[in-house]
C-alpha cells in the first residue's frame, strides 16, 4: 500500500517537476478520471517475498480501483526484467514501480520510461543512478550491517573470536556447489547486503572479505 501510494504521489505531482514532463496521454486519461495502468516488476517473481508482494499489490488495485500487476522475471535476471519493462514501455502504462536485479542494468532503462512522461518510482532495491522520482523501502547497506550485528549477538562471536560455523574452505566449496551462484552473478541487494555484513566492526576480523 505505502508504494502504490508512493507512486500515485509521484504521479500526481510529475506535473509541477522542473524535471520531469508527464506524457499528453496519461494526462487525458487522469482529466477523465479513468483508472491507472500501473505496472509494478519486481526482480525475480520466484522467490520467497514475491507472494507478500503480489498480494499487497492485488490489495492496492482493489483499493484504488486501477489496473495495478504485478511483473517480473522468473529468476533474478537483468536483461529479462529489462525487455519486459521495455515492452511495457512501448505498450503505454501510467506508471512504473521498480525494483531492480541490477542498478546498473535497470537505470538506462528506468531513464527512458521517465524521458517518454512515465512516472517511475523504486521499491525495495533503490536506483541511486537513475532519475527516479522517488524511492520506498529501506537501507540495504544498513539493514546488512544490523543483520550482522544482531548475528554476531546472537551467535556470540564477540566471546569467541575463531567463531566460524564453517571454515572458510568448506564454506566456500559450498557455496560453489549452490547451482544458482554457478550461473549467475548476485544481485544488486545481495551484494549490497553482503558487502555491509563483511565490513561489520563486529564480524570483520571473523569473516574473510
């Protein structure tokens, strides 16, 4: 709910943006007082917080009574959410919300949404580098650095400085096994939350960088 309504916020006030023109076609259909196309993709419809997403999303096109779905790629994959974002593009939508696999990938792609008058806001995995007109959900940098404090408590690796669950060998051999890291590069939040957990005053010495 709170993103939608970060959207049409966006939407609403696209108009009076010293930077950013609404399209002609989206303000004929708002002066008629139609529902909203609104399309929000986020970076890979398979995993385990898609379904709360979803049905937070189906909630919100009730509520709003608008054309609100919810689309992504099966898999985080840049290039796929890329060529549906861009199909919706050419289609003609009202407004997109965002979340990226990858802000480098997505930022081109987010910019030309909002050069042809589609508001375009970010949800969950910002996208810093784009021209956005806003952004709703949290700090994955900081949400990494809690998550690795609150294991370090937990685990009580403070008191126990050779702490590991694993070593860092098998840890590793591990990971290789996993056949989505053989595949695929992480994920912009993955990287973003991995990074501040591997720099935590308390887990730095203890995990290897």
């Amino acid at each position: 709910m709170p993103l939608f309504c970060t959207l049409l916020t966006a939407q609403a006030r696209a108009e009076e943006s010293s930077t950013f023109t609404l399209s002609s076609a989206i303000k004929e259909r708002i002066a008629k007082e139609s529902g909203p196309v609104i399309r929000v993709s986020y970076h890979d419809v398979s995993n385990e917080f898609a379904p709360f997403i979803k049905k937070g999303v189906e909630k919100a096109a009730t509520d709003f009574k608008a054309d609100v779905t919810m689309v992504g790629p099966v898999g985080a994959d840049a290039e796929k959410q890329v060529a549906e974002i861009e199909s919706l593009i050419q289609k003609g939508v009202d407004g997109l919300a965002i979340s990226s696999v990858s802000t480098d990938a997505l930022a081109p792609v987010i910019n030309r949404a909002l050069a042809q008058g589609i508001p375009v806001v970010t949800y969950n995995t910002d996208n810093p580098t784009s021209k956005r007109l806003a952004f709703a959900g949290q700090d994955l940098v900081e949400s990494g650095r809690i998550a690795g404090k609150l294991l370090a408590e937990t685990l009580g690796w403070m008191q126990r400085p050779n702490g590991l669950l694993i070593g860092r060998r098998e840890r590793a051999r591990r990971l290789r096994s996993i056949p989505e890291l053989k595949s695929s590069p992480p994920s912009t939040p993955v990287r973003n939350r991995s990074k501040s957990i591997r720099r935590s005053k308390m887990l730095c010495s203890h995990i290897p960088t």
